[in-house]
C-alpha cells in the first residue's frame, strides 16, 4: 500500500480489516487500544482527540496477532 493512502478511524480501521480477512469488531479494537490495555496498533496521527491510523501498519499489526492455533486476544 502507498503512503498518500487515508489515515483511518477506529471506526474505518474496523472496517477495513474485516474487508482484508481480520473479524475483529470495534468494541475490541477500541479496548485492545485503550491505554491501559495498549496493545492496538499505534496512531499515525491524531485530529483532536481522536487517533488516526496508517491502513499499511493496521494490516501489518493484524497480522502480528495471528496464532498457529486457537488462543485468547492478549486483553
């Protein structure tokens, strides 16, 4: 992917992974997110308060969190 790709919103990030074969809803991406979990991919940027993400390292990040077999999501 480029880098003059959008930077997205949890929201959109949301969407976009399970577009690219990654369930994973919004409530868990904001709670893996949280501060004090802090195990989300990192914003590129923010707008205000809200954190913006690279779609590039959103994927990246997704596929770090696959297993070789079942297992929980660090949370």
């Amino acid at each position: 992917m480029g880098a003059n790709k959008p930077l997205l919103t949890r929201q959109q990030m949301a969407a976009f992974l399970n577009e690219n074969g990654f369930p994973l809803s919004q409530p868990t991406l904001n709670k893996l997110c949280a501060a004090s979990v802090n195990r989300g991919p990192q914003p590129k940027g923010w707008l205000g308060k809200r954190p913006l993400y690279a779609p590039d390292e959103a994927l990246a990040w997704a596929q770090s969190m696959l297993t070789e077999g079942p297992s929980k999501l660090p949370l």
